[in-house]
C-alpha cells in the first residue's frame, strides 16, 4: 500500500517535514526534489513569484499522478506540495517526495511527478521583476 501526502497551500511548505513523512516508510530510497524561486531568470532578476492554482481541479489531478506512479513502480509514499501566493527567492515552491525500498524506484518516480505536475496540473506562475514587470510562465492551461 502506498500512501500519499497531497497539498496546496499559500503557507510555506517545509523540506524537513516532507522528510519526516517519508522516513516513517520502510524505505531505503528517499528522493526529495525541492523547486525554489531563483533570482536570475533570462537574464532578469527576480524578487518573487506568485502562484494561483484552480485548487479542486489542481488537486484531483496531483492525486490521480500519485497513483499513476504508485503504479509503475514500488513506491511506499509520495509527497507533493506545491504553494499559492507570492513567493521569495530561494524559498520552495514545489515539494516532491518520495519514499521506496531503492533508490531507482524513488529518483524515477520524483521525476515523472515533477516533469507531469508542470504539464498537466491547473498551476500558474508569474514572475516580478526587480524592474517592477511581470509575466505569467510555464501556463499551458488558460487562466481563469
């Protein structure tokens, strides 16, 4: 049995704990993979992003990856975490995590999760420029 941690959240979401989760597994392999606002984008200096998320719709399709990777490989638990609202450089925007009993299983599993949530999940990202511009990224679905 698998289990899973799914959240969205506009409070900031913790590493440390995504670890305590997972090490309560009786797995041997533990990937977590941590996305954070980096400062320099193309060029341009960032100071925050902000994030707006369709969160029913956003968290169905988090869960239905959960279990598309518990099904193709042997998983223990599975964390994804993902915040709304702004977001400083350098603090986490997206939290994968994932607990197996080896590590192949765990890095392949974080990064289908990781590579599928930017795809498919109703997750929006703008970034602010220290210049005081912005500009909506990575949205392949249409904002409300």
């Amino acid at each position: 049995m698998t289990y899973f941690w799914i959240d969205i959240s506009a409070e900031p979401i913790s590493p440390d704990k995504v670890w305590s989760y997972l090490a309560a597994s009786e797995g041997g392999g533990i990937n977590i993979f941590v996305g954070a606002t980096r400062r320099l984008t193309q060029g341009r200096v960032t100071v925050r992003l902000a994030y707006e998320a369709h969160e029913s719709m956003a968290l169905k399709e988090m869960a239905s990856l959960a279990e598309s990777a518990a099904s193709k490989w042997d998983v223990l638990r599975i964390a994804i975490l993902h915040r709304t609202g702004e977001v400083s450089v350098s603090e986490p925007s997206v939290i994968i995590g994932v607990a197996s009993s080896h590590r192949a299983e765990a890095f392949a599993a974080s990064r289908f999760l990781i590579d599928e949530l930017k795809i498919s999940v109703p997750i929006w990202k703008k970034e602010i420029y220290e210049d005081g511009e912005t500009q909506w990224k990575d949205a392949k679905w249409e904002r409300p």
